[in-house]
C-alpha cells in the first residue's frame, strides 16, 4: 500500500491555498458549532455575559439538547454544504480547490462522511470544537471522560496526517488516503486536463454502449 501511494500522480495543489482553506473552515466550523451552544443558554439565562463552551453550564436534558444542536450545525457545514457544492466547504470554495475522489471524479455521500465526520471529527479532531462538542457528549450520555485520551490519540494522528500531505507527491492526508478523496485546485491546467480526459472517456464508454445496443 506504501509503494502505490508513494507512486501516485504529482498533485500541484499548493500547501498554502490548503492551510488558508483548512483555517477558514476551522474557525467556520467552530463559530457554527457554538452558536446553538450560546444561543440556547441565553435564551435560559437573560443576563448572561460570559457562556464558556461546555455542556456543563446546562442542567439535565439540555446538556443532551445543546450538544446534539452543535453537531447538527457542524454536520450541516462539513457535509451538507460539500455535498450541495459538489466537494467545496466555503474554505474550499473561496481558494478555489475542492474534494474529488482518486479518480478526479465528483465525490460522493459515502466518501465525504468517512472523510469529514469519521476521520477529521471522530478520528483527527482533537482541535475542532464539534469534536470536543461529542466528547462532553459522550460523557453526559455516558460518563466517561473520554476528552483527554481521545484528544491526544487524535492530536498524534493529526501530526501524522499532516506529515503524510507533505511527503507524498499525492499530498494527500490520512483521511484523504481512507476515505480515497484528493483536494485539488480546480484552475490548476492538471484538473482541466484530467476533466477532459474523463470527459472523452465518457464518450467512448457511450459511443461502445450505443453501438452495442443498436
């Protein structure tokens, strides 16, 4: 597995465009996430000035209601959004790159929740306030605390996909390699060429299918 990634196609996509695009949609994701957060528990408490980002401030099922409010708005940024923008976050789509997968061809539902919500979330996301959002969830639901461990566990992995982006000549990340995505820049002269290439491709698939069926 090591040797195919290591000999997959050169991807021009620059790190700079990928970390801006990465911070937009980190700060995003994480102004979005609280809103409910913060919303809720002004609609409770009418003299409220300071509302730190813990499910704690909340008595009984409205710790339940204001964490599953936060992962809601997330999954709506991370993967909704991508999904009506055809692999775009706003990040994405203000620096001009998007998710395909391996192939360049549009992603799909299946790949942008293994990316987004099993990978960056559950698996990497010891810096994103919807992940620690379901970690003091599950503690509410269970009592486990599981932000600590979980938190440096994800930090670790995170390093290490960042590592990944650099090393290979595909730049793609761990949860790109699981979820068999790529980011790309969609001006780069490599994605126009390969959107033709696939485009003529198509058409040789439809020209054989007619013929078969005539």
């Amino acid at each position: 597995m090591w040797n195919k990634l290591r000999n997959e196609p050169v991807n021009k996509t620059g790190y700079i465009k990928r970390i801006i695009a990465y911070g937009i949609d980190w700060y995003l994701g994480s102004v979005l996430s609280s809103l409910p957060l913060i919303l809720l528990y002004m609609s409770l408490h009418k003299d409220a000035v300071y509302i730190p980002q813990q499910l704690s401030i909340f008595k009984g099922y409205y710790q339940v209601l204001a964490g599953v409010l936060s992962l809601s708005v997330a999954f709506v940024y991370y993967v909704v959004l991508p999904i009506i923008w055809k692999g775009q976050t706003l990040g994405k789509k203000l620096l001009g790159l998007k998710i395909v997968n391996d192939d360049y061809q549009e992603v799909n539902v299946k790949q942008l929740i293994i990316r987004q919500v099993i990978m960056i979330f559950l698996v990497e996301g010891s810096i994103y306030t919807c992940s620690n959002m379901f970690h003091q969830l599950v503690n509410v639901l269970t009592g486990y605390n599981i932000a600590s461990t979980w938190n440096k566990v994800g930090l670790v992995i995170t390093i290490l996909s960042g590592i990944l982006v650099i090393i290979l000549k595909s730049k793609k990340s761990l949860h790109d390699i699981v979820s068999h995505t790529l980011v790309v820049d969609i001006k780069s002269e490599d994605y126009k060429n390969m959107l033709l290439s696939i485009e003529k491709k198509n058409k040789k698939q439809n020209k054989k299918m007619k013929k078969r069926f005539a």
